[in-house]
C-alpha cells in the first residue's frame, strides 16, 4: 500500500484528504449539492432510520459478497457511480476509475460529462457502463447511441433527472464554473495546491492537451478551461418516455433508466424497456428536499419484481450497503467517494477504496448473521421509529 493511504481507514476519510489536496472550486464541484443541500444531508440521515437486529450462533464462516447483477458475477454488492469531469479531480480520472474497477471486479459506470473518451475507457475495461444525458435535439440521439453502441459498451445507463439545470449556489461561491474560466482567483488556487497542479491539471495540459468535454455528443464537445466558449446547456424540458422507447428501439444491449423516485416512473420505465432501474436523487445535486431515495426504495422495489432495481446517493459505509440490501435493492452505486481516492491516490487509492467498503460489507455480514447478499431481509432490521414497539416490525 502506497504510504500516503495508509491513514485511511474508511471512505469518509478520503472526502477529508481531498479537500485539502484539491482547489476549492473543483472540490466544491465534486462534494457540494444545491441550494440549502438539505437532500445532500438527508440522503446521509437515511440510514439511520435503521438499526440491525443481529442473529447469533449462525455460521457465517463461508460468506461472501459476491453477486449476480444483470448477467455478470461481480466481487462485491456495490460498483463506481457516473461522475462527470472526473479527469479534472485525477489525472486520467475515468481510466483509473475504470482500471481499478476491473482489477476489482465491480461495475464502474461512465459519465456522459466526461473528459475523456469513451473509446479509451470501454478498451481498458470492456466491462464498463455508459451513463448519458440525452441531447437536448432529438436529431442528435441517435448518432451518440450508434457511437456508444459502436464502442462496445453493454450496457447503457440513462439518467433520467437532468431535465432543468439545477441551482449550484456553492459551485458559484468557490468559483467552480463550467467551462473553467481563467482568472486570478483560479490561478491562485492552482498556486496552492501545487500536487493538483502539477500532478494533474499542467501533467494532463502537457501529456495530452487541453482536456475538453468528449462524450455528450456524438462528436467533441468544449475544452474544460476557455475565457469565451459556452458549454452547452440547453435545456431537455421537452423530453418524455417515448425517448426512452425510441432508445430502446436502437440499443441492443442492457438498458438501466436512473434517477427514479417514484413507484408510477419505476412501472412506466420497464414499459418502455428498462432492464433495471437506478432509484437516486442525484446525490443530492438536482432538485433540493428531494426524497432520499433510501426512503422510497421498499415501494419500488414491490411494485418491479421483475428487474433489479439499484440505488446510489449518499452511500459511504458497508452497513449503509447492507441496509439497502436487506430493503430489496440487488446493487449500491457509490460515486463522491471514489472520486476522492483517485484524486489522491490514483489508481491504487480507488482499489484502496473498494478494499475497504468490500471488507466492511463482509465483516458486518459475519456479525449481522448472514453469508451472502441473499439472506438479507427487512426482518433483520428495526425502523428507529418503532423502537418503542420491536415486534410490528418482525
């Protein structure tokens, strides 16, 4: 193990050691959520709306976190969420997120905002996941499909609440613009952050250029740090499920719709096509007091017996994994934290990162009573508000 992640001990403690190695606008980027970030902090309080009723004398000698999720036998219950300009956090970040994922064997999904392309990254990992934002016009869906499909990816993610920009105050407060824009105060925090600028940001200018936004679209997109150029946010207020079926009609492979809350969305998604379904609130990063999606995974998770339904936001430690797990979810998504480990430690802290939530999730399935994902049920778990009355809950 590289000396430098030898302190950490969880994933929470990556978030800390990023935000010293980090520039604030990009830290504030990644870590930040909207408005008042209530939805950002529930999704973290959501777990403790759950405590664990253990079983004992069970043996559990023979445990293991593998599992099935859409056709492949995976290490471990959780993979990497999309993040986008995570090669702005890390140097090469999406094929070190991707690289450790495979060394790891757990699905890392790709962001569509990413700055790097997506050729590379399904090259280095065949197993990966595409996560797209639909264009905004219509004429320009199908050509990215065609190239996502072409590249050789499997299985495609669509993210399904994105329709209206949302209203990053903090991102504007700690100067974090997209494009970057040059000024002082961008300048000045590269100056004292010296391991992120020359480590990342002047390695990536020299090594490979200016980075830009490759795969929104079906040809490049804009560079990641311009004074004039606008990216294009158009807004997708006009799409609707017959996009989703329009999809589905040209990707041969697995399709997953995510960003799902509701149980009436959830039926209308495997209508139009869905094989599985990502219950998320964006991290906390589109409409905030959005429900956590921890809340209402139990209803969707009744109403679609017929597909795995999955689950991100907020997700950082192995109990937080096995909650969800016994809730009904077949898959967590973890995302924040990973981008953390990449961007101090590279390749070896992102396995560093999936070592210690994958030993986590096995531990805490040793003394929950329990060897295997399968085993677990609401019944091993107290809703802290029936405390007061344990049996209506067994």
């Amino acid at each position: 193990m590289p000396r430098g992640l030898q302190h950490i001990l969880n994933l929470d403690d990556f978030e800390e050691a990023a935000r010293r190695h980090l520039p604030a606008p990009i830290f504030a980027y990644v870590s930040g959520g909207v408005e008042r970030n209530h939805s950002l902090r529930a999704n973290l309080r959501a777990f403790e709306d759950y405590e664990f009723v253990t079983r004992v004398m069970v043996d559990t000698s023979k445990r293991s976190a593998d599992t099935m999720l859409l056709g492949t036998r995976w290490s471990a219950p959780f993979g990497i969420a999309p993040m986008g300009v995570s090669a702005l956090s890390a140097y090469r970040g999406d094929l070190v997120l991707t690289e450790a994922a495979a060394r790891e064997n757990i699905p890392m999904i790709m962001s569509s905002a990413s700055l790097i392309r997506l050729e590379e990254v399904v090259q280095a990992n065949p197993a990966a996941w595409f996560q797209v934002y639909l264009p905004a016009s219509d004429p320009q869906i199908a050509p990215l499909i065609e190239r996502v499909k072409a590249a050789g990816f499997g299985v495609l993610v669509v993210t399904l609440d994105v329709a209206i920009t949302a209203n990053r105050e903090n991102n504007v407060r700690a100067g974090y613009s997209s494009p970057l824009r040059p000024n002082a105060r961008l300048a000045w925090q590269g100056l004292t952050h010296p391991r992120w600028l020359l480590g990342t940001f002047l390695r990536t200018i020299v090594q490979r250029g200016m980075p830009h936004f490759e795969n929104s679209q079906a040809s490049r997109g804009a560079p990641v740090l311009s004074a004039n150029v606008t990216r294009h946010f158009a807004e997708r207020a006009h799409l609707a499920w017959h996009h989703i079926r329009m999809v589905r009609d040209m990707w041969p492979g697995k399709l997953v719709v995510k960003g799902i809350l509701d149980v009436a969305d959830a039926r209308i998604a495997i209508e139009h096509g869905a094989d599985g379904i990502i219950v998320s609130n964006h991290g906390g990063r589109q409409l905030d007091s959005t429900v956590s999606p921890m809340r209402v995974l139990p209803g969707i998770v009744q109403a679609c017996p017929e597909v795995p339904v999955m689950i991100d936001s907020g997700f950082r430690r192995g109990t937080d994994v096995l909650k969800a797990l016994a809730l009904g979810a077949k898959f967590v998504f973890v995302g924040r934290p990973f981008n953390y480990a990449a961007s101090i430690g590279g390749e070896a802290g992102v396995r560093r990162g999936i070592t210690l939530l994958r030993d986590e999730v096995i531990r805490n399935m040793g003394m929950l009573g329990v060897n295997s994902a399968q085993q677990l049920h609401p019944g091993l778990m107290l809703a802290t508000t029936a405390r007061e009355n344990p049996t209506s809950q067994r």
